[in-house]
C-alpha cells in the first residue's frame, strides 16, 4: 500500500472538509444606509449586528475639549464589524483593551431591519466616569423585539474639563457626546427598524447618573420618550465652572466643593505642571491625564451641558416629562472605595444624629464598623437617590416606578454581605448565561420587565408580577 498516497488524499480530502465548513459559514452581512453613508453588519444568530459606526469627528487635536461635531460621510461601504477603540482610560492586565480619544462610536442589535417601528433602548455604560465602553452584549435585549443601542462617551478629564486657558464655555464634553448620540438615533433608527418616536434611555451607576442629567438638559429635549437608571445618583453635589449659576446644595455633599478650574488644574499640575496655555494643555498625553484622575471624575455644573444637580432641578419641575424607573441595591456601599469619600469624613458629616443613625444600622453595625458605614454610605447616596427622584417625578405628574435589588446566587453567598453596587446591570446583561438557575430567573424578569417599560411606558404585563407606580401613599423606604 502506498501510504504516502493515502495520507496526502486524508490531507486533501481535510482541507476540502475545512474549506466547504467555512463556505458553509460564510459571514451573512446586512447593510443599512445612514445618513453618513452605507454601513455593513453581520447577521449573529439572527441578531444583525452593527458595531464601531462613527457618530462623531475624532475629538484629537483641536477638537480635544470642544463640543462633539457630527460624523463626516464615510467613504464607501463601512465594515461595522467590530466596536471602536474605547475612550481614554486607565487600563490594566496582560492584555489591556485598546484605548484612544478617537472614540466616539456606537454599536446597534437588531432583530429586523425592514421598516418595523420597534422600540428602541440606548444603553449608556457606567464606570464612575472614567472607564467603561458601549460593549455590551446587546443581542440580549435585541431578541425581545427591540432594537438596542450603546455608544462611547468621551471620560475623565478628556471628557469634563474646566480650565482657564481654554476659550469654551462647555466643560462636561462626555454628556455633549450622549446628546450626539442620542440625536444620531432621531436620524437614523429608522433604518435599522427602530422608532424614532419611541425611544428608551438607561443605565447603571454612571450610567444611570447620566440618565438623570439627560432629564434635565434642555438640549435633549424630544430625544428620549422614557428613562431607567439603575443604581445611580442624582442627588450629589457637583463642581461648578465659574460661568455656571449658583445653586443651593447645602447638605448635598460632606463639605464644600472644590471649583471645577481647582479640580482641573490639579490634575494638570500631575501631569505637567508648566502647562498653562491652551496648546500647551492641547499637547498633554491622554493616558497621562487619564492617571492623574482621583477617584470618580463627577461632570461638572458648566451652564451648557449640565445646568444644575438632577435632583434640585426635578424638584422646580424643570425635569422632561417622561415615564421613569430608578432603583438601587442593597449593598451599594462596595462603591465606596473607588468614591474618593473616606469613610471618616462621611462619619463627620453625620455626627449630629450619628446615635440615631447607628440604632437604625445596629445589625450592620453589630458585625463590623466598616460593614455598618458601608451599608448606610450606599443607602444614603444611591437608595435615596432613587427615591428622592422617583418621589419628585411622580409629583409632577409623571409615571414612575422604584425598585430595590436584594438577591445574592449562592455562588457568591459567602462574598456578597448584599447585592453590591452595579450588579442589577450585571443580572439584566449576563444573569442567563452564569449557569445558576435562580440568577437566570431573574435576569429575565429584569429584561422581561424592561422590555413592557420600552413598549408602552409601563413595566407590567404579560405574566410578570403586578409592580405598582410610586405613590407617596405607598413609600416603603
């Protein structure tokens, strides 16, 4: 026998198998016309996929701390095959994702492309500000008959930048970046068989901070029909640029806040400290400025992006006029590290009712000092700010509904003294895919509920438990 023969006919016959697999699993693409140009999909286990679409000009050289500018037309068709760089940010590990101020892109997932008029929900990512991505897996929500959009926001002091030098009015350029966005999706949903007219913002942690302050912005007026912020905070105070209004925030913070020009040029002054004109400031290295970051970066107050805290500004009906869901969860105290608010000063700030304070958290407080300040520092800036929100919605009229997360897999039992801060978003994106079956569950009550919310402007329906509107009359909190 001519074994030679018989091993390079095995050979051929493999590379024949190999080659009619990958014929056989040839990319389905789908491409839609934007009003930048034609962009093409791929079509992911009948989910197509759109990921890495330009809305804006790159914000690099002199457009580093200017308002977004719309997409130039793109030149033939654009593969919108994989997500953009991230934005600016600290990273980490062996293999860090790739970052980069030519950032601003977006991803969408839909289930039908033909004109459908389905809702649509725009993701916006937490991170404190300073990290995260619109990489979701947005095929999650998409399968439920929406169309999901996420999108890049510029971070950090890339994106909120107050200082002296600069010629501009605009300091909060990250929440600029989400009013582009989310006036792409006016343009172009409707092409990927979404409705214009019914459109979903949320979010988580920063995300959900950010949903909040979209509600007070006059410029995104009509761009949104409905919001949820999961585990967010619109109660804080926040640095003002010194061409902004003055606001009452007493008691809203520990003490008294630095001015946006201070916190800038201390951040400045880490990197380089003779950088003092505007090309010099132009000129300073990203990363550099990414690292020099403290803790959260906090938008600031600059009259054009943010006018004023969310929460003071619903109070004066100054909100927009839409359905809203906000909750928070049971430990969002693990948030507090990563804060930049010692545990010791948010003691101080408490100290004329601390007695009473620690009788309310005598159990938290019986199993350590720590775990006792943690608990109240998340329900004081996050619980509270979900119900101060929903609280002044529903008062002006509006539809809102609140939640509270407290569910701990057994998996985590021994971690978990409570569900930590973020990890509603964590349940809604990923709870099906951890393998534990009670996790699973609730994810999909989550989108299930979600879902209802983007259709109709109400949670309920279907099989779900009924989930009553806020009313002061029923408070729990």
């Amino acid at each position: 026998m001519n074994y030679l023969r018989v091993g390079s006919s095995v050979v051929y016959l493999f590379l024949c198998a190999v080659l009619l697999s990958n014929s056989a699993r040839a990319e389905v693409t789908h491409n839609v016309t934007t009003s930048h140009g034609v962009v093409e999909g791929l079509d992911e286990q009948s989910i197509a996929a759109f990921r890495g679409i330009p809305y804006a000009q790159p914000p690099i050289g002199s457009l580093r701390w200017q308002p977004p500018r719309s997409a130039l037309a793109y030149n033939g068709v654009l593969k919108a095959h994989r997500h953009g760089p991230r934005c600016m940010q600290r990273t980490f590990g062996e293999n860090p994702p790739v970052v980069s101020e030519d950032c601003l892109t977006l991803n969408v997932w839909s289930k039908e492309l033909k004109p459908a008029k389905r809702p649509v929900m725009v993701w916006i990512h937490g991170g404190g500000f300073r990290s995260g991505s619109g990489e979701i897996p947005g095929e999650v929500m998409a399968r439920h008959g929406v169309v999901v959009v996420s999108f890049n926001y510029r971070l950090g002091p890339i994106g909120f930048f107050a200082h002296p030098a600069l010629d501009s009015a605009p300091a909060s350029f990250g929440l600029l970046d989400m009013v582009l966005a989310l006036n792409w999706v006016q343009e172009n949903i409707s092409q990927f068989g979404g409705d214009p007219e019914n459109v979903t913002i949320f979010g988580v942690s920063a995300g959900a901070m950010a949903v909040n302050m979209l509600m007070v912005n006059a410029a995104a007026q009509g761009l949104f029909h409905k919001a949820i912020a999961q585990s967010g905070y619109g109660t804080w105070a926040l640095p003002r640029a010194q061409n902004a209004p003055a606001s009452a925030t007493r008691g809203m913070d520990l003490k008294p806040l630095t001015s946006a020009e201070e916190l800038t040029m201390r951040i400045v002054e880490k990197v380089n400290p003779n950088a003092i004109t505007e090309t010099q400031l132009r000129a300073l290295d990203g990363s550099a400025l990414m690292h020099a970051l403290p803790g959260f970066q906090l938008p600031i107050v600059d009259g054009v992006g943010l006018v004023g805290e969310p929460a003071l500004l619903t109070r004066q009906g100054k909100q927009h006029d839409v359905p809203f869901i906000m909750g928070g969860s049971s430990f969002e105290g693990t948030v507090q590290p990563a804060s930049g608010i010692s545990l010791e000063d948010f003691k101080t700030f408490h100290e004329s009712n601390w007695n009473m304070a620690r009788q309310l958290y005598a159990e938290e407080f019986a199993v350590s000092e720590e775990y006792g300040l943690k608990k109240m520092f998340g329900d004081n800036r996050y619980v509270l700010a979900a119900r101060t929100m929903v609280r002044s919605m529903a008062n002006r009229g509006n539809s809102a509904w609140i939640y509270y997360v407290d569910f701990v897999p057994q998996s985590r039992a021994k971690e978990w003294p409570g569900t930590p801060h973020g990890v509603d978003g964590y349940y809604l994106w990923a709870g099906e895919s951890t393998g534990d079956p009670q996790t699973a569950a609730l994810s999909r009550r989550l989108q299930d509920y979600w879902v209802n919310f983007a259709r109709s402007g109400n949670p309920n329906g279907g099989n779900l438990v009924q989930w009553p509107a806020y009313a002061e009359n029923l408070d729990q909190w």
